[in-house]
C-alpha cells in the first residue's frame, strides 16, 4: 500500500499536526517520536481493512490504541525480520531423540531449559537463565542438533547467522552487517539465535588481520547489547575450534556458560541407534552387538553409517528383485567403512580443551 504521508516532520510541527488532528497536546520531542509510530500505526490499519484509512483515523485510532497498537507493530515488524533471516521452526520429538547420558542434555535441561519454562519459580529464586552460551568440541558430536533441539523443546524461533550471510557486501562490510543482524535480532522475541563456525567471526586478534580483527571487536560490543535485551533471546555461538577463539570471548561477562559437547556413551549411541533403525526396512538386529559395534562413532558417523545401510538394502532389493531387510550382518558388511572420525589424538586434545575452557 502507498504512503504519501510526510515520513520525517520537524518536532514542533509533529506536535501541531497530531494536535489538528486529534485535539492532544503533546511537548514537541515526545510528538515527533509519536509520529513515526503513527506512520507505521496508518501502513498497519490500511493493510488490515484493504484501503488507505487516512492519517487522522490512524492517528487517532493510535492514540485511542496505544498499547494494542505497540504490540501490533511489533508482531509485524517480528515477522519480517523471521523471514528475512529464515527462520525455522523445529519439532518438540527432536530433544528426545537425544539421551539424557549425552553430555550436555542434563546440564541445558537444567540451567536453559528448566528456568525459562519455570519461570516464575526461576523468578522466585533469584535463577537469571543463561543468554548466551559456546557450545565446543570435535566434528559431529551434535553441536548444532543440540541448538535446534533447544528451540523444538522450548518452542522458539531458530535463527542461523551464517558467515556468508555477513560477507554478501564483501569482507570490509562485514563488521557492519554483523551490527545490523545482531540489532534486528534483538527486535525478536523467543528466538534461539544460532552463530556456526564461531571461531570464523570470533578469533583470536593477536594474529589476524585488520578487518578480522574489527569483526571480532564488533562481535565483543554486540554481546552485551543483546544480553541487555528484555526479550527472551538465547545467543548459542558453535565451534570445533575453541582455542582459536579471542582470549576476550571467553572471559566471564561475555558468555554466560561454555560448555562441551563430547562423545556418546552406550545409553547415548543406543537412542541415536533406535531412531535411525525405526527408519529401515529392518529384520532380525542384535541391539547389544550393534551398540559395541558403534563404540567411539560419533552421531555424524552414526549418520552415515545408516546412510550406506539404507543405500545398500535398496539396491539389494533393485538386484534381487525381493524384499531386502537388514540384519546384524548387514552392518557387519557395512560398518569397515565407516572408521570412527575422532581419533584418539582428537579425544586427547579435547579432554584438555575441556579442563581449560568449560564454565556451566
Ligand atoms: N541425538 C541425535 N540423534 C540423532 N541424530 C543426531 C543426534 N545428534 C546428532 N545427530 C545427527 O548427527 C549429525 C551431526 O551432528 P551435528 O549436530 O551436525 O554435529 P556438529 O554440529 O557437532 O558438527 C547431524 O546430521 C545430526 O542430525
Ligand atoms: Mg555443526
């Protein structure tokens, strides 16, 4: 719809303009900002009755609506930016296809998820749930399936910041539309915001260059403006990589919790394990051989182990031309392809990288 009404008007003549219309006498700087919220009040009403309604209805149908129409405003303004950055929703089922034994199901159960959905007890007790958390460890251990995990279980909005989407104006303006993504961000309400690949827009400033070295400063002011935030926002940032991050980054005040995210345990590759069989064409499988057979796989080589399996009985059953079902010999066939991805230097490493940086 077309808005042929002056955007911009001086304060003194926002002041007369609302007074004209409405008979309210307001100071001239409160009128001025009112007056913005009166343009977007008539682009709002026009869009919901089909027609142009007119600056003196909106405003005062605004006046007379002042509150309803804040939250209105909000709710549109929220939508699009949902869309803009591509939003997504997850399904609650997606948190139960993790083990509570998956380091850190019970540790984000009770210091993310138990405040927010308790939250006047939380309130009671003085518990301020984190905002902004690091998830780290190797490849494939379920760094971003816990982030969309989360936002299912708590039925928010998910988010992702990815590196490309700062670097589509070049590398130069990449501080600036960090500042940008980051101050849309925090017009949203119950939205998981998640930054992949942290260390690509977080490292360490000792060595790198000018213009990542600006990312990273630009990253460090943008934390706390969204933790001052009043809505409800959970920053997650991931990485492989947390030596690599910006000594800054991990100092307290910045995130709230840095927590680990390791390998599976029986209990954990045994949950991993009945969801992806429940997806096969399946026949006789020894649960127990399966689950000693997946030992030190992570849940991305479980994933692809699963893959093959399914790739392999469709084809069996193409060149058979009968019903195909796996077995435990068929992961037997299948599982020498599949080498554990982590190796013992990689546990090692993280084992350190867990006593030097974890704070739940
Ligand atoms: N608990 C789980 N149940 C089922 N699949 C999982 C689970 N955890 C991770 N996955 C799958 O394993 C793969 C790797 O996990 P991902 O979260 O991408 O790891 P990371 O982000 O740590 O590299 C993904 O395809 C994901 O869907
Ligand atoms: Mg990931």
């Amino acid at each position: 719809m077309k808005n042929k009404t002056p955007q911009t008007l001086l304060p003194k003549a926002c002041a007369t303009s609302i007074f004209e219309m409405s008979g309210a006498e307001f100071e001239p700087d409160i009128a001025a900002k009112m007056w913005s919220k009166i343009i977007n009040h008539k682009w709002i009403l026009s869009e919901k009755v089909g027609r142009d309604v007119g600056l003196r209805t909106a405003c005062i149908d605004f006046l007379e609506n002042m509150e309803q129409a804040h939250d209105e405003y909000r709710t549109y303004k929220q939508k699009d930016i949902l869309m803009e950055m591509g939003a997504q929703t997850f399904s609650r089922e997606m948190w139960d296809t993790i083990a509570d034994s998956q380091p850190p199901k019970q540790l984000v159960q009770r210091r993310i998820i138990l405040p927010l959905t308790e939250e006047a007890l939380a309130q009671k007790h003085g518990v301020v749930h984190p905002r902004a958390i690091i998830f780290f460890g190797p490849p494939g251990t379920g760094k971003t399936h816990f982030v969309k995990a989360i936002a299912g279980v708590l039925s928010w909005w998910y988010v992702e910041i990815l590196p490309s989407m700062l670097m589509v104006d070049g590398v130069e303006k990449v501080g600036a539309n960090l500042r940008e993504v980051m101050q849309k961000a925090g017009n949203l309400d119950e939205v998981v915001l998640f930054v992949d690949e942290f260390e690509e827009i977080a490292g360490s400033r000792d060595k790198a260059d000018r213009i990542d070295k600006s990312i990273t400063n630009e990253f460090l002011k943008q934390i706390p403006l969204l933790k001052n935030q009043k809505n409800k926002i959970l920053l997650v940032c991931a990485t492989n990589y947390i030596r690599q991050l910006d000594a800054a980054m991990l100092r307290p005040g910045r995130f709230d919790c840095i927590i680990p995210v390791g390998g599976l345990d029986r209990q954990g590759r045994t949950t991993i394990l009945e969801y992806y069989i429940a997806k096969l064409n399946t026949g006789q499988i020894n649960m127990d051989k399966l689950i000693e057979m997946t030992s030190g796989l992570t849940p991305a080589d479980i994933q692809y182990l699963f893959d093959q399996v399914a790739y392999f009985s469709f084809e069996q059953e193409i060149i058979d031309k009968k019903d195909y079902r796996v077995t435990t010999d068929t992961f037997i066939q299948i599982i020498s392809k599949v080498p554990p991805s982590l190796s013992h230097e990689v546990i090692e490493e993280f084992e350190k990288d867990r006593i030097t940086y974890s704070r739940v």
